[in-house]
C-alpha cells in the first residue's frame, strides 16, 4: 500500500506592519498629526499573527492594546517611522504601510513653549521622507509592498497614480470625509489594484473584514 506523502503547509511570510498616525513636533507641548486611529493596522497584524506570521509592528501614537504575539516599534515622527521600517526591512517578506505618516514637519521644533505673545507665528515646513517610494525603488526580490491610499477624490486614479509612482505591488484606497470610511470609522468601502491590474471593490465592510480579504490577496501575490 503506498502512503502518500504528508503535506506539510507552506508557513506565511513575515509580515511588517506599520500603523497609527505620526507626530511632528512643534514644540515641548505641540505637534502636527492626523486623525489616524490605528486600528486598520492593528486589525491586520492580528490577523497576519493568526495565520501563522511573525509580526512586527511599527505604531506611531495610539490608544490601541498591541496584539499579542506581535513584536511592537513604538515610534512618533515620520523619521522614526522610517528608521524603523529600514532596520526591520530584510526580515520581512511582506510590508503592508497601513501608517497614516505626516507629508510634512515644523523646519525647527521650539526647544520651549511658543507664546501667545508677539503676534501671529509662521511656520516653516519641510518634507518628510517618502517611506515606500524609497523602499520601492529599491525593493529585493521576494518582497512584497502593500501601500494604502486616502483620497479626497478621483479615488481609482490617483490609487493608480500612487501604485505605480512607488512600484508597489498592491494599494488599498478608500475616500475621506464621507459617511462611510471617515477616520475612526469602522465600515469602510475600499478599492483594491494591484500591479498585474487587477481591481477589486468592497463596500460596507469592517476592518477586521478587510484585513482577512487584504492578506488573502498580499499572501498570494505572485511576483
């Protein structure tokens, strides 16, 4: 009688896990930032660590539990996020930046409290590094990049727009300041393009939905 051979499953990749929103400091007391909860994130970190992933998990500022299993960054600026995701880069082999990240920061962070007196105070901004555009650039072989994209409008193209400016492998997009997919939403309606052009609609799911549906799609990509 022949046996067959046992199937052994293929384990999941590492995945890397960006998350929450970033802070960029004005001075000891204030900071710029976005409404960003961090729950996408977080909600797709626990879902990679359920199917067998190791997890790291770069979060700026949040109120969230960190999911349990999950090797947790605690990070606040944009460059620390950057930092962060560098070093931990060559361990993963998925990257899913669910970060909202700050486009822009304060030229010079006050080394004291800004006062009211003396009038009005202008601001001097500059840019903050573009995370994935680099990492795209000069992506390994074997990794796979997962962007997200909110937009305020024309919602395909610019997704399209920023898939292929960052040569990544899969965006998640979805429109701000509508009834549906508003920061700290839970519902949302997203669209999913990857680079082999294939287009996928949701409307009206959860994030813990998505997350499942987001990681069946990075998890079998085929580069």
């Amino acid at each position: 009688m022949i046996v067959p051979a046992r199937r052994i499953p293929r384990r999941p990749p590492p995945v890397l896990v960006t998350a929450g929103p970033t802070r960029e400091k004005i001075d000891p007391v204030r900071y710029i930032s976005n409404y960003s909860t961090g729950t996408f994130g977080y909600e797709i970190a626990k879902e990679a660590l359920r199917r067998g992933s190791r997890v790291t998990l770069v979060s700026g500022p949040t109120h969230l539990m960190p999911p349990k299993g999950a090797r947790l960054i605690k990070v606040e600026s944009a460059l620390e996020m950057r930092k962060a995701v560098k070093k931990e880069l060559g361990k993963a082999g998925l990257l899913i930046m669910a970060a909202a990240v700050s486009d822009w920061r304060p030229a010079l962070a006050a080394r004291t409290k800004i006062k009211r007196s003396g009038g009005v105070k202008v601001l001097e901004f500059v840019e903050n590094p573009d995370i994935l555009r680099e990492i795209g650039r000069n992506k390994r072989a074997g990794l796979v990049l997962v962007g997200f994209a909110l937009e305020t409008g024309d919602l395909a193209g610019n997704a399209l727009e920023k898939m292929l400016a960052k040569r990544l492998d899969m965006v998640v997009a979805n429109m701000a300041g509508r009834k549906i997919g508003a920061f700290g939403d839970n519902i949302h309606n997203i669209l999913i393009i990857d680079r082999h052009g294939n287009r996928t609609s949701l409307k009206g799911k959860t994030k813990k939905q998505l997350a499942k549906i987001i990681l069946d799609k990075a998890f079998g990509f085929k580069l």
